[in-house]
C-alpha cells in the first residue's frame, strides 16, 4: 500500500502535469495567434498595393480597399498582443529598476502582472460583449460596397483573451517561481527560457 508521502507526491506531480499541459497550451495558441495576425498584416499590406497601383494606372482608388484595411487593422494589433506580453516587448520604463534589489523588481513585476491581467480581463469582457452583438445583428460596414464586421471584433476579442491568458500564466510564473525559488513548479517557466522568469 502506498505511503501519505506517496500519494502526496502522486498528487503534487498529476497537478503539475496538469499546469505544464496549460502552459504549453496558452504558449502555443499565442504563437499561432501571432502567426494570424502576421497574414492579416501582410493581407493588409497587399490590399494597399493594389489601391495605390489602381491609383496610379487608373487614376482612382478602389473604394472597398481602405475599408476592409480598418477592419483587418484590429485582428493585427490584438491578435499579436498576446505574443508581444510573452516576448516582454511592451514599452517598458527601467531608469529606476536597474537599481533597485531583484526582490524588490519582482515586487514590481508582480503587481504590473496583476493590472495588466485585471486590464485584459476588463478588455477581454467588453470585447465579447460587442462581438457577440455585432454576430448576432450580423453588423455590416457602412460603404459602397457593405461586407460583415462582426470577424474582425471576434478577432479582437480573441486577441485580448489570449492576451490575458498569457498575463495570467507570467503571473502564476512570478508567484511560483521568481519568489519561491526554483522548485517543481519550475516546469512552468517558458519552454524558451532556462531561467527563472516570465
């Protein structure tokens, strides 16, 4: 029969596996996200050649083009959002972080994991909100040529799910890992990263 301490760590390691499996998860539909938001911005950048190319052989744009531009424009920037957390590449502001103790960075790091997490999370619910309405209306663009809308808000409210997902999953790094050391919990540090960080 096995031991408490058996069973004890039978548990702690199916937990682990478990938070493990969600963390490749979130890491993966955010790397795939990007990959979207990539092919919607080179979409974009396609779109705007032929209006400029329809412009100077023909001497007028195509009137559909600048709209189906903005309503891509919102898939690109959210749907990369979660990439750009993951890759820590926000604007970030350190004149006084490099000199203050790495406990106290942390401290620091955790409590902008927890706005930004409450920030996506605000985001996150009012972008549903108008998704799930502009499906439900089936709301359409007001130009010459009219075409649905309601993709490009879901892909915004996919973006800013992901986003904070992604939050959420440094945030659990920084409470397990940075400020209790290395430990088994360890395993849920980035697959890129060898240290202990978001």
């Amino acid at each position: 029969m096995p031991s408490t301490g058996q069973k004890t760590d039978s548990t702690i390691n199916s937990s682990l596996s478990f938070f493990r499996r969600i963390d490749t998860a979130i890491i993966v539909l955010q790397r795939w996200s990007m990959v979207v938001s990539a092919s919607l911005l080179a979409i974009m950048a396609f779109l705007g050649a032929v209006d400029v190319l329809s412009f100077s052989l023909f001497g007028f744009p195509i009137p559909i083009m600048t709209d189906l531009i903005s309503a891509l424009l919102p898939g690109v920037v959210f749907l990369a959002m979660a990439h750009a957390q993951y890759k820590k590449e926000h604007i970030q502001v350190d004149l006084l972080t490099k000199f203050l103790p790495s406990r106290l960075v942390t401290l620091t790091i955790l409590l902008a994991l927890v706005f930004s997490c409450l920030l996506f999370a605000g985001l996150t619910f009012g972008a549903w909100q108008l998704a799930i309405k502009s499906y439900l209306i089936d709301e359409r663009a007001v130009a010459v040529y009219d075409f649905q809308i309601w993709p490009s808000k879901i892909c915004f409210a996919i973006g800013a799910s992901l986003a904070l997902l992604e939050s959420c999953r440094q945030l659990v790094h920084v409470l397990f890992v940075d400020f209790q050391g290395s430990s088994k919990v360890s395993i849920l540090i980035s697959h890129d990263d060898k240290r202990p960080s978001l």
